[in-house]
C-alpha cells in the first residue's frame, strides 16, 4: 500500500495539479524533538484554482510529520468530493 504522501503526489498528477508543495513549518524545542509540516495544494478545478493547505500534528520524526499532513489532504479531498478512498 502506498504511503499517503506517495498517494497525494499520484492524485495531484492525474488531475494534472502542480506536486504538493512540503515545508517543514514548525521545530518544537524541548526535551522530545518534534517536527510539524504543511502541506499545500492548488486544486484545480472547472476553471478556478484554490489553495489548500494542511498542517500535520508535531511528531517525533520528520517523515511521520510529512505522512500526517498528507493524511490530512488526503482527508480534505475526500471530504470535498474531489477524490474517492478508492483514487
């Protein structure tokens, strides 16, 4: 099964989307180092293009941080009507 990061990129080049865009927002100090991502999407569709963007909970390691912003996408583009949980 692919990762949701994988997914997100596949979806966003069968609609011919640009690739998501990851950036690592956040680096929270203290005792446990914890990493936050962003994850951003121009959605394009009939004509108009919309910006999303969702921010993944803060985990202890980047690729984990980078996974749950995508789940969140993922999870958004559901919810829209955009995707089906079978894209």
């Amino acid at each position: 099964m692919a990762s949701s990061k994988s997914r997100l990129y596949e979806i966003c080049a069968a609609k011919h989307w640009q690739p998501p865009a990851f950036e690592c927002c956040e680096d929270c100090p203290g005792d446990e180092k914890l990493y936050a991502f962003k994850v951003t999407i121009e959605v394009q569709l009939e004509g108009s293009t919309t910006i999303l963007e969702c921010h993944g909970a803060p985990q202890s390691k980047k690729k984990m941080a980078a996974q749950h912003a995508a789940e969140g996408a993922l999870w958004y583009l559901m919810h829209l009507g955009i995707i089906t949980g079978h894209n």
